[in-house]
C-alpha cells in the first residue's frame, strides 16, 4: 500500500472531535466518488438489537485520509454509492472486529464491504495476541487511551450527543494506522496472504447458510445421546422458532428459550395442561404456540424419518483426551515459532472435525478449516500424528 502524506491518525483524531454528518443522498454520492479513489477506508457501525431478531442500523462510520464522516442510515434511502464503494475493489475496507459488521451489512444491503482488513484478526497474525479488543490496541500501538463512555448509548436518538459522535468516530480514526503499521508486519513476515486467505474465508461465512434453521439443532451436544425421535422433535422445534423469530423479528428468548426447548423434550408434555407446567414457558407462547409446539412432538414421535435424523455429534471418546492435547500442544510449538497467536492456528472446532473424519480404517482428511495456509503450517504434521495414534 503506498505511503501518502493522508491517513495520518493525529489529523483523523482531531476531525473526530466534530466528524462531517452524512445525512442526504447527495452528500454521500458526492463523498463515495472520493472514496472509490482511495487505497483504503475505515469503517464500523452501531446498531441496536436489543428487542429484535435483526439489527438496526444506527450509524455508519467511515474514515478516509482527511476527516471521520458519520453516514445515518435513518435519513439516507439511496445507499447505492456506499455499495458501489464497497465492492470496489482498489480500495481496502478496514475494520475492528468486523463480524457484527458485516452481519449487518449482510441483512441490510446483501452487499459485503471487500477486500476487507480486520485489524483484529491481523493482530493474531503479528504476534499482537488474539481477539484483542480495540482499546488495548490502540494503548500498545499507539500509546492512545480510548474511553468507552458511549457503548450502551441509543444510537437510534436524533439527534445524536456531541459526545456519541465523538466516540462514534474515534471508532475508526486509528484504524489506519492500525492497518499499515500490520500490513508492513504482515508482509515483512509474509504472511499477507494467509490474512488475505482468512479475510475471504470470513467475507464466506456471512451469509446465512441455514436459512430455515433445520440445523440450528445441531448445537446442542448435550442431547447427543437421546433417542432419534427426540432429536427429531429437537430439530423440528428449533427450526420453527428460527423461522418464528425471523418473521416476526424477535430474539430468540422471546420465543423459547434455549432452556425451555431442552425443558419440552425431556418432559415430553402430551396436553396443554403439561406444557404449560414447562418451567419459563411465556403465557402467550403457551396460548397462541402451545397446540403447535406439542403437534412436533406427537409428529416426530409417529414420522417414519425420525429414526434417519442426523444425530448431533457426539464427544470424542475418552481415549482422545491425551491425544487431544498432544495435538493442541504441536500447534502452540507451531505458532510460538511463528510469533502468532495459537487459538489462530489450531482450532479446536477444526481439531475436532478432522478427528471426525477419521473411520475405521484410520484415514483422516483436512477439513476446510485445516486448510490453506494452515494445511502448510501445522494441517500436514497432524495427519501424520494422527497415523502414529493408529499403530
């Protein structure tokens, strides 16, 4: 990325003392044609979810090389610009713990900001520790103290306080000088593209890939061990509750509980009178749901492909519990003589699907997540670990 007299962060905190307002469609065309001229932007968002299933939108913040800009979603209807700035792609999109982010440019836009830049999987990459929040980053990279005063504000009020849009815009100003100082690490290590790698596995993995929720199921290892038909009932109920709080875009508790779903298939209740003894039930999910809610249960206790359900996997057997940590053990010697983070390169949840794929003949297979750059760095030596365990 070339160096360039912009993007310095002192400016970019002084103009975040009073960002530009982005409130019309005009004013935003007009600045996204800048923008699609730039090597990189700043971005984050804050939103509010707390009575809903989706997020709304409060504020966009962007930072280019000169100023700290605040986009409102509230006033905006034509954010094609902004959508045409995001898939352009000359310009690198940064940003902090973007997942929540993205999310929300997933169900707002169905567009996702790229090539993306997250400061904070970069960190795990140059030996700055994982998941590191963007406070503590800016104290070690910058010797900057970031207060977080404005996290629980309602970013819906308008208008919004002096000091929201202040704290709204520091959000970004750093994110910069974040981002080259890693991308020179980044590259003097060679590891661009193992984060350019990582990016697009994540960029991947926002859209929805279980629209109905008929594997939301699958989450619930501690019923495992339970007979099909309730495993079955399991995966009915959990799917209608996703598609219940989709439609009328309520959180998940507001519906059932995960608790009170675990609570109905133990009891195993026949009548309403059964359900409604159900610990947590919400009166009026019992009145409107409750009929709905047992014919589940009486249809997966009767269908003929409850007995085909896809079990939810059980935990590896007890046999694995040294292995495991010899194998968690050569990942963090792997990412010591890297300087990276190990929770970055070996994955428990990848550590344990590639047990998985291991039959009776003691084949074993990469799965996605072992693959790529990690495949290079640690995927192969476990495979070759795992044949050792099989002798």
């Amino acid at each position: 990325m070339g160096q360039d007299n912009g993007y310095d962060w002192h400016q970019l905190e002084r103009s975040a003392q009073e960002p530009v307002w982005v409130g019309t469609n005009e004013s935003l065309a007009q600045l996204c044609e800048h923008w699609r001229t730039l090597p990189m932007v700043a971005l984050d968002t804050e939103f509010q979810r707390v009575d809903t299933y989706y997020p709304i939108a409060g504020l966009i913040q962007l930072a280019d090389d000169r100023a700290c800009y605040l986009i409102d979603p509230l006033s905006i209807t034509d954010f094609s610009p902004l959508l045409a700035l995001f898939v352009e792609p000359s310009v690198l999109k940064v940003f902090h713990a973007s997942s929540e982010d993205l999310e929300l440019f997933q169900y707002l836009f169905g567009v996702l900001p790229s090539p993306l830049f997250d400061t904070q999987v970069a960190g795990a990459f140059v030996g700055w520790g994982f998941t590191v929040g963007l406070q503590r980053m800016l104290e070690n990279a910058l010797g900057v103290q970031m207060g977080k005063g404005e996290t629980t504000s309602d970013w819906l009020q308008r208008p919004l306080t002096q000091r929201q849009e202040q704290y709204a815009a520091l959000d970004v100003a750093y994110l910069p000088a974040i981002c080259r100082m890693q991308m020179d690490e980044l590259e003097r290590r060679g590891m661009l593209p193992w984060l350019q790698e990582e990016m697009l596995t994540m960029l991947s993995n926002v859209p929805d890939g279980d629209v109905t929720g008929v594997h939301y199921y699958l989450r619930f290892s501690q019923m495992a061990a339970q007979p099909p038909y309730k495993v079955a009932a399991l995966r009915d109920l959990t799917a209608w509750r996703e598609q219940q709080c989709r439609s009328r875009n309520v959180p998940r508790n507001r519906v059932l509980r995960n608790q009170t779903l675990l609570d109905i298939i133990m009891r195993w209740p026949r009548t309403v009178l059964e359900l409604s003894r159900v610990p947590e039930l919400k009166r009026r999910i019992l009145r409107e749901d409750g009929e709905t809610i047992l014919g589940f249960l009486r249809d997966a206790a009767s269908a003929p492909d409850a007995q085909s359900v896809e079990p939810i996997p059980r935990p590896l057997h007890v046999i694995w519990n040294t292995r495991l940590k010899r194998l968690k053990a050569l990942g963090r010697e792997r990412a010591e003589a890297l300087d990276i983070a190990p929770e970055l390169l070996l994955r428990r949840r990848d550590l344990e699907a590639l047990i998985r794929t291991g039959g009776d003949d003691g084949h074993y297979e990469l799965p996605p997540g072992l693959q790529g750059w990690r495949q290079k760095v640690i995927g192969d030596e476990l495979l070759v670990k795992l044949r050792q365990f099989e002798q």
